[in-house]
C-alpha cells in the first residue's frame, strides 16, 4: 500500500473537518501529498482543474446540500480513481456511479486509504 500511495496526489473532498482531518493523517501517514482536504463542489472541480498529477479522489457525497457528483464525472473523465464517503443510503448515487466503492459514515480511515490505494496503479 505505501508504495502505491507516497508520493501520489490524493484530493480529499468532504466538509466535516473531523472526518476531514482523521483522512488527511492517514494518508500522510503513508507519504501522500494531500489536496484539501476542499469542503465544496466548486474547490474540488478547482482543485482537480488545478492538479494534472491527480492519482486517486475520495468524495463525500453530499457537501453542505449540494451532491458531488459533478466532481465524480470529471475524475471518471479523467480515469482517476475514487471513492464515495457519505451517510446516505446507495440510491442517491446516479445508476452511471454505482459501481464506485462506498463507505457509510461512520467509517474506519484506514479502510478508506487501503481501499483506493488498492484502486491507484503502481508506478
């Protein structure tokens, strides 16, 4: 996992900062270059705009009342892997993001950055 993680930019969209920060530090912890981690839609369309170097996304559903799926389409434009975190159940994810791994808050940090490390190519 630290080999596929250090040294990558990994944006982290989500606007509770406890949440926020619990991920931050994770993924530090494996040498990541955090982006964020950005509480809206529009600091993450700028911070993906903003980074070409983007290898990996984790994104909370629903930011202060607005979905984040627009961010969604622009990483899977860009063939970026990501994961969904939210506290809604799946059928408020559009049928095209379905197939994106979820984590229901409360969820565990550490199982997040395992599981898009596993999504991140080696290289």
């Amino acid at each position: 996992m630290e080999r596929r993680l250090r040294g990558r930019q990994v944006l982290i969209v989500e606007d509770e900062y406890l949440l926020a920060e619990d991920l931050r530090l994770t993924f530090e912890q494996f040498g990541t270059e955090v982006l964020g981690p950005v509480p809206t839609v529009g600091e993450a369309m700028a911070a993906v705009a903003d980074h070409p170097l983007l290898r990996g996304a984790v994104l909370d559903v629903n930011l202060r009342g607005n979905m984040v799926f627009p961010v969604a389409d622009v990483l899977l434009a860009r063939a970026v892997p990501f994961l969904f975190t939210t506290g809604y159940a799946s059928a408020v994810v559009p049928e095209r993001l379905r197939g994106v791994g979820r984590f229901e808050k409360p969820f565990d940090p550490a199982a997040v950055v395992a599981a898009l490390s596993r999504l991140i190519p080696e290289g």
